[in-house]
C-alpha cells in the first residue's frame, strides 16, 4: 500500500520543502499540490 497526502499550497515554497522532508521521513510515498485559486502547483513542485 502506498500512503499519500496533498500538501498546502497557499504558504511559502521553502515551507513547503520544510514539510515533504518531514514527510518523506514519517515514510509517505506520494504527495498532491492542488492547483487552485490561481495557485501554481507545477512550480511548487519544481522548486
């Protein structure tokens, strides 16, 4: 089983990085960034 969950995408990309290693620590496979209010996802998770 693969454990995922979507991450905040209205803060900061730094904090946003400060978060995936938090997660990718606790073991979770895969994240989501939705992309609404005219938010960006595909940067945030380039960066």
């Amino acid at each position: 089983m693969r454990i995922g969950m979507g991450i905040n995408y209205a803060g900061d990309f730094s904090e946003t990085i400060n978060n995936l290693l938090e997660f990718e620590a606790a073991g979770l496979d895969r994240v989501a960034v939705p992309e609404a209010y005219s938010y960006d996802a595909v940067s945030q998770l380039g960066y």
